[in-house]
C-alpha cells in the first residue's frame, strides 16, 4: 500500500491512501505496544449508540469514503 501511495498522482486517492495506511498503521503500533486497540470515543444520538472507535478508526473510514468518492466521480486515470 506504501508503493502504491508514493506512486498515486491523483491527490484525492492519495490522501485517502495516506488515511487508510495512518490509522492502520496507529492501529498497528497500539496492538503492538498495548496488546489491544483502545477504543474511546463513544457517541449516542437519543436512544441510538453508535459503536465505540478511535481517531485511527476514524482515519480508516474516511480513507475509504474517499476512495469511494474518488471512484464515483471517475477518478480512474492510472497512476504514473
């Protein structure tokens, strides 16, 4: 995924790869160092509870709605 990052010449897919890789990457580093992936941020709208995650979650799931965005408007050049 990191060669594919370097690689990207369309901005949007490489910030969406940079995202992706980020909070895969912090996801990583906490496994590593803590044994488990701290999960802290905990919403609820009235009687609705969101699933518990963290800002390296967060970074992942905006990562792929980019690359997804990207890939409704059309942004299928190939990278050079």
């Amino acid at each position: 995924m990191l060669a594919w990052l370097l690689r990207e010449a369309i901005a949007l897919r490489a910030a969406a790869l940079a995202l992706i890789l980020g909070g895969a990457l912090g996801n990583l580093l906490d496994r590593v160092r803590m044994g488990v992936v701290t999960d802290f941020i905990d919403l609820h709208l009235g009687e609705a509870h969101f699933p518990t995650f963290n800002l390296a979650d967060t970074a992942i799931t905006v990562g792929v709605v980019l690359m997804m965005f990207g890939a409704w408007r059309g942004d299928n050049r190939s990278a050079t």
